[in-house]
C-alpha cells in the first residue's frame, strides 16, 4: 500500500493547494467565470464536491454506484448539470465547507478498503492507487480552470507525474470517445517534469510526443490546445493523439480552442 499512501498524500497536497487559492475570495469572486462556459469559479468547486460525493458511493456502495451508471448514460449533459446545480444554492463559503467535508469523506473511505479492491467509475473499475490518481487529475484540471477565470499562475510540481501517466494510458480511449480506431504504433512521450527529472513512457515508439510535463498535462486534460503550448508532435499519430488526447472519462471534451491561451510555461 506503499503507492497508495504516495498517491493519497500528493493528493492531499493538490487539495490544500487549490483550497488556499480559493479561501480567501469574494462573493463576487467566486462568482467569476472560468474557461468552462458557463460554470464560474464556485461552479468548479461544487462540481468537485459532487464527484467526491460520488466517490464515497462507488468506494462504500459500489453496487448503488453501479446501478447509477445506467440512467447516468442516458443524458450525461443532465448529469453534469446536476453536479453544479446545489452549489449555485449556495454562498461560496458554504460550497468550500461543502467540498472540504465530500474530499475528507473520500480519503476516510478509501483507508477502508484492502490495496487489491476494484473500484466501479465512469470508466474501467480501478484500484484505489489508480482512483486516488484520478481524484488528483480531477483537482488538477478543475484547479486549472479556477486559475484561468482567476488569472492566476499556478506553479506546477511534480504531482503532475500522475496526471501524466494517466493520459498515456489513455490513448486508446481518446480514439475510442471520438469514435476513432486506435494505431497499433506505440508512440513515444518524453517529458519535462518541473524539477528539471525525465518522465518517458514508450521509449521505443518511432514516433514522439516531448516537451514540458505541464504542458502534456493541460493538453490531456483538454485545459489547451496544442498549438498553446511547448510539446512537440512528431508524426502523423503523434499529432492526431494530441489533437484528441483526453486522460478523464466521459463523451470528448470541447477542450479550449487554438490562441485562446499563450504558450504554457514552467
């Protein structure tokens, strides 16, 4: 379990992090717009409480959890909708209460499960390292969109390393939500973490995806298109893969449209 307690306390960082960049807001600021048309700041953060409330369900009912998918898939714009809709209810200090207790819940629950448990998602049933991977790649990305509205920059670290592996492993999903065969060729990522350290997966693919980590992470996250950042495509699946490239589960994400942000930096 040795993972786990790595992955939950990188997770917990994310949290704290993003919990000190809104703290401290306005009522008005909460009401700020973020890239995310038409969520808002306190939209962002009520939309993450609702999926650890959901988290908790699938970890502690996992049957009811399952059950839920169904009528879920059957309009998932309803669904989303329904994620933010008890926040707008809501002061933005009463939303932040909200998120610190659903989160809490999330990690108390999965210190219940043994280390082998598989987890039912919105994708493929996980392992708790792999689900509280994906708790942080969540923060992650909502995290960016509060920081876009805001205008504020965020210093990456190297808990991007997660939110990275996640997205190379989910390129055959990236075809598969746009409806699209997946290439056989493997397609080699090489990656500059923040610390100046070498993430590589695939080493012996032809073709390359390199650059900065953070800016990997936006674009498999659809938090910028491409062109916005550092990363170099080389070759036609390399360039095809990150012209789709989306690391979370659910129908493709509209993503954010080519120049509407600048390169990203480190």
């Amino acid at each position: 379990m040795a993972d786990l307690k790595r992955i939950a306390a990188d997770l917990s960082d994310e949290l704290d992090e993003l919990d000190d960049l809104v703290s401290g807001l306005t009522e008005e600021r909460w009401g700020t717009p973020t890239p995310a048309e038409p969520w808002t700041v306190k939209d962002q953060i009520a939309h993450l409480a609702f999926f650890d409330d959901q988290a908790v369900l699938a970890l502690m009912n996992p049957g009811a959890f399952a059950a839920s998918l169904q009528q879920i898939a059957a309009d998932v714009g309803a669904f989303m909708n329904r994620s933010v809709a008890k926040g707008r209810a809501m002061s933005g200090g009463a939303v932040l209460g909200r998120w610190r207790e659903s989160r809490a819940a999330v990690f108390d629950a999965v210190e219940t499960l043994p280390g082998n448990a598989r987890i039912p998602w919105y994708g493929p049933p996980m392992k708790p390292p792999s689900f509280m991977s994906a708790r942080l790649m969540e923060a992650f990305a909502h995290g960016q969109d509060i920081a876009d509205g805001l205008g504020t920059k965020r210093e990456p670290t190297d808990r991007l390393r997660h939110v990275a592996h996640i997205g190379v492993r989910a390129r055959e999903y990236s075809y598969m939500a746009n409806g699209l065969n997946a290439p056989t060729e493997a397609v080699r990522v090489g990656l500059v973490a923040p610390s100046g350290e070498l993430w590589t997966w695939n080493e012996d693919g032809a073709e390359s995806v390199t650059g900065p980590g953070y800016d990997f992470c936006l674009v498999v996250t659809r938090r910028r298109h491409v062109a916005d950042t550092s990363l170099t495509c080389s070759g036609p699946n390399a360039e095809q893969w990150m012209s789709i490239a989306q690391a979370y589960a659910g129908p493709p994400g509209e993503g954010r449209s080519r120049g509407q942000f600048r390169s990203a930096e480190i």
